[in-house]
C-alpha cells in the first residue's frame, strides 16, 4: 500500500519523511517526526499510534533498536511496518508476518526506506540510493529520492496520496506538505511542485513565528 523514506540530515540534524500511497490522506496517518528527537513511520494497515510511541520511546533516551523492541510489543504487530530515524541517525525497522504483497527496506547511516504492496522489491533501494546521490536541502533530496521510488515502479497499484514532512527546531513542522487524493493525476508531482513552491519561503515562515518584527514582509495585496 505504501511506499516512504526517513532521513537525519546530518548538516542541519533537521528530520524528514517523504510517502505515497495508493490509500487516501497516508502521511496524516504514517508520518511522524519530532524535533530533535527523531523520524518514525506506521504504515500497512496502519496504527497512527504506533509512530508517537516511537518518537516518546526515543525522546526517553533509548536508541533506535531498543525503541523499536519497546514498540513492538504492541498488539497486532504481525500486520505493521515500522521504521525509525534516531538522533545519531541510526535507523531500526519492523515489518511483521502479515504485512501486504511484496515488501523490502532499504538503509543507510542517516536514511531507511521501505514499503508494501510493492510493485518491486527493488524500489526502498531505488529511494536509498537517489537520496545518497543527491545534494543541496533536505527537503529537495527527499523529494528526489520519492520520484526515485515511484519511477523504480512505486506500488503495485495506482498512487493517490503523497506527503512531506520536516522538522527543524520547533515543536510544530518546519514544512508539512500533503497531496490527500487525486483520482487522474500524479500525487508525487503534486507534492513535489508543492515543495518548488514552498521552499524558498520556508525560511521566511519560520521567522514570522520566531520574530515577526524582523520577518521579511508578506508580498501579498493589501500588506501595509
């Protein structure tokens, strides 16, 4: 059913996630990052729960492995996939006996990908592998990295949901950019040109909310 990346950056120790579905709204149901903390996505019949408890696991001190044996105690595990970003960007994984189709995860230091229902084992290392090659903000590789993943075959079935989401310093995301259905287009596309659109504005938002009195202005009609 999905198909997604984590990734620490290791310049800026910003977190994010990228996801694309063939189920509506995925990344309000999979995707979970905290700041300074770590990245964590719940996906294949998914339990949102499951993600919170991985990042509370993480902010308590434990590292990624031990917060992913902690988590996996939970009921009905046989049916999730689970992966996890820590703040030394050491990455554990979980995905159960009962997870959909053809399934695999990809890792590296910093970065994991992984799916479900896939159309090829070999797309979380297409995603692994664009990432690595790739440069400049995080929030541009990640979106390399979900085109990656979709042109290396995606999901089996049609994609309809896609989403994007960073933490930098602040308890609420940096960019949280999502693409909840479409029925005759590319979700992926529509988040990416989300993320064009976004990106060099990003900075300017987080001021408002840091001191809006040295913010650069809003450009927009009306402003005084």
């Amino acid at each position: 059913m999905t198909f997604s990346l984590l990734a620490r950056c290791a310049q800026t120790g910003r977190f994010g996630m990228v996801i694309a579905s063939s189920s509506p709204a995925v990344a309000a149901r999979c995707a979970h990052a905290r700041a300074g903390v770590g990245v964590a996505a719940s996906q294949n019949v998914t339990d949102p729960a499951l993600g919170p408890a991985l990042l509370r696991a993480l902010d308590s001190g434990l590292s990624a492995t031990a917060a992913m044996a902690q988590v996996t105690t939970a009921p009905h595990i046989a049916w999730r996939q689970l992966m996890v970003v820590d703040a030394h960007g050491h990455t554990a994984h979980h995905t159960g006996a009962q997870v959909l189709g053809l399934w695999n995860v990809a890792a590296a230091d910093g970065v994991i990908a992984g799916g479900n229902l896939l159309a090829n084992r070999d797309v979380p290392h297409a995603m692994c592998d664009a990432y690595a090659r790739s440069h400049g903000d995080l929030g541009d590789r990640l979106i390399t990295a979900l085109v990656a993943g979709r042109d290396a075959g995606g999901e089996a079935g049609p994609v309809h949901s896609a989403g994007l989401l960073i933490v930098d310093r602040e308890s609420w995301p940096a960019a949280e950019l999502r693409c909840d259905w479409l029925d005759d287009a590319c979700p992926i596309a529509a988040v990416a040109r989300a993320w064009a659109v976004y990106a060099p504005q990003m900075a300017a938002y987080l001021q408002r909310a840091r001191d809006p009195g040295a913010a650069p202005a809003y450009g927009v009609p009306g402003e005084r």
